[in-house]
C-alpha cells in the first residue's frame, strides 16, 4: 500500500458517514419537528429509521463485497446515498422523511462495511489495529465537528441544508475512493456463493463463540453509546440548562475523548496483547456505566455525571478498533460478511437501546444513565461468558 496514511483517511471518512449522518442533524431536531409537523416523537422516527438502515443494509452489502470485489458495492452505495441525502432535503412530510432516512442509511453503511473489509484485506502488509487506530482517528473527528457544524448550518441556512451538505459528503467520498482507493480484493480471493452460502455463512458466525463473544459485548457497550446519543440532548439542554450552542461542545468533548484514546490502541494492545486489552476495557466500561448509575440515583452534580459519560465513551475508543480486529481476523475468506454481521449486531443493539430509553422516559435523566449502566454491564457479562472461545 502506498500510503497507509492515505488509506486511513478514506477509510476514515467512509466510516464515519454514520456519526455524521447521525450527529450532524441532532441540533435541528426542534426545527424539523416543527417544519414537517411530526413533532419530537416524529424525529426521533427518522433516527430510529437510520439505526435499522444501518443494521440491515450491513447484511447485504458485506456478501457483496466479498463476492464481486470492494470497490463496486461500494460506488453503488455512494451513489445511492448522495440522491438519498438530496432527497430528504427536499422531503415535504415527516413520513417522507424517515423513509429516505432509511434508504440513506441502507446505501451509506457500505462504506462502514467496507472499511472493516479493507483493514483485514491489508492485514498482512499493515499492523491492522494500528490502522484501525488511524481510521478510528479520522471517523472521531466527525461527532466532534458534527453537531457544532450542523447547529450553525441550521441556524444559518436552515435544516435542508444539512443533508445537501451530506449529499457533497457523499460526493467527496465517491470521487476519493474513485481515484484513490485501489481494489484491495483480488479475484481470486473472492467469493462465488449463492443466496443459501451467504446464509449458511451468518449462521456460521451466529454460531463461532469466538466471534459472538466479541460482537456482543463491543455491541452491547455501543448500545450504551447510542443510549447517550439519543437521550442526550434532553437531559443536557432541558434539565441541565446547557443552551444549545454549547450542547455541541459538550457532545464533542467526549468524542474527542474516544479520538485520543483509539490512538494509543495499538500501542497498549502490543504491551498488553488484544485480547486482554479488550477484556480490561469491557471491565472498565462497566463500571464507568454503573458509577454513571449511581451518580445519577444520587442526584450528584451534572458535571460529575458527564465525566462517567466521557470516560464511557472514552473507552470506545479502544473497544471498537481493537474488538473489530478480534473478531474479523480470524475469517479473512469472509472479512466483508463477518464485517457485516458485526455491524448488523452492533446496530441493532443500538436500536434495541433507544426502544429501551424510550419505554424507561419518565422525564428525568435515569432512564439515560440506566441505559447505559445496563449496556456496560451486559457488555461486561457477554465477555465473561464467551471470552473463554478461541478462533476455529
């Protein structure tokens, strides 16, 4: 490869069209309410429609880059979700909305798919965690950039602009990829399986203790993550006063957090080996979520709570680049479906967290915290029960 420098910064930014597509409209989350008439419940719809997106589209997009190459699937993908973004600029209803919230989701995960796939295709002529690292670096830089950029967007230029602007994401990423990024799956690598091989291929990895153990419990401590994302912006702005300008900085300040920790990833997992890193950090995470529930039950200080958030999402920052590498590496014959399905999971346990936050509302912020708590230690046990499996 080139430049592994380069590479991490396409892969980056693939990988991050999540938090942006994300993190980018939280901010207009009132002013989209009200234009389309759905209120705060109908806009929660379209995050919640994004998170299923992401989970399914994961499934499809994973076989299909094993079978016909990476960079394929992956014009495809970009293509959709540039007419997608577009369209839900010019989306009239609230039900318009989350229905090309969905197609934007299902198209703009195969760059996250794909970028897994890449990392574990170049494993051999680069240190993948440190990689990883590096793209985690990138993607981290966008819930930083993502909520400040987009509450000015809206204020400024009103909320459609923000998804013209994921549209020229979108348009950046397709001509990079273009001319930059080579196919890092040869043909004789690949994949010729029909629809029923592809499935036996997901119950394989349904069935792989190695694999579960690690997809469970990076999924279960994401879901915390997406827990926060979620129920955030009311437990900061209307219970805490935290005014809404100021909200991106305090949501940016615990991505920066994960930034500054996925870099030191590779360095630790070389000291420590993978695995015990990746077993400390579960341990780690779970307490940090279950003092976020204490200090909460408590009535403790907003600040106090926050720095358990930061630390919680902090320690992401070494889960995810290093639980990927985990559960990917063993499966090089499969990189982009063991990819998916670990998307897939990580995901759909996001969307199970926000049903969860939602039947626990009872406008305080427990239910946040409680969430939380629940995902770090469900993330923790996960570990304990399946981390005794070792790759097939």
């Amino acid at each position: 490869m080139k430049s592994s420098g380069r590479l991490a910064g396409i892969l980056g930014l693939l990988a991050a069209f999540g938090p942006l597509s994300i993190d980018m409209y939280l901010p207009a989350f009132p002013e989209i309410g009200e234009s389309l008439g759905g209120g705060m419940q109908g806009v929660q719809l379209t995050l919640a429609a994004y998170f299923i997106g992401m989970a399914l589209g994961q499934l499809l997009h994973g076989p299909l880059s094993d079978r016909l190459g990476r960079r394929r699937p992956l014009f495809a993908g970009l293509v959709v979700y540039i007419l997608a973004s577009a369209a839900c600029a010019l989306a009239t209803s609230m039900d318009a909305l989350i229905a090309l919230r969905l197609l934007q989701a299902l198209a703009g995960c195969a760059g996250m798919v794909i970028s897994r796939a890449v990392v574990r295709d170049v494993s051999d002529v680069l240190d993948p965690v440190r990689l990883m690292g590096r793209l985690m670096l990138v993607m981290g830089v966008a819930p930083i950039l993502a909520p400040l950029l987009g509450g000015y967007v809206a204020a400024w230029f009103g909320w459609r602009a923000i998804f013209w602007l994921l549209a020229l994401v979108g348009l950046t990423a397709l001509l990079l990829c273009l001319f930059l990024l080579p196919e890092t799956l040869p043909e004789e690598r690949r994949r010729r399986v029909s629809l029923a091989e592809v499935l036996r291929g997901y119950a394989g990895l349904l069935g792989n203790g190695h694999f579960m153990g690690v997809a469970l419990a990076s999924g279960f401590a994401i879901s915390g993550m997406f827990a926060y994302i979620a129920g955030s912006p009311f437990v900061f702005i209307t219970l805490n006063g935290v005014a809404p300008a100021h909200y991106g900085w305090l949501f940016g300040g615990a991505a920066a957090g994960f930034v500054a920790v996925s870099q030191v990833s590779a360095r630790l997992a070389a000291g420590l080996g993978r695995e015990r890193l990746f077993n400390l950090t579960m341990g780690a995470i779970a307490a940090s979520g279950l003092a976020l529930v204490a200090l909460t039950a408590l009535h403790a200080p907003f600040l106090a709570q926050y720095a358990m958030i930061f630390l919680y999402v902090s320690l992401l920052g070494i889960a995810l680049p290093v639980g990927t590498v985990i559960a990917i590496t063993p499966f090089p014959h499969m990189a982009g479906t063991a990819s998916a399905l670990l998307g897939t999971l990580q995901f759909g346990m996001g969307a199970l967290a926000g049903a969860v936050l939602s039947v626990l509302h009872d406008g305080t912020s427990l239910p946040m915290s409680l969430t939380i708590g629940l995902a770090g230690g469900a993330a923790l046990t996960a570990r304990l029960l399946l981390g005794r499996h070792r790759p097939a």
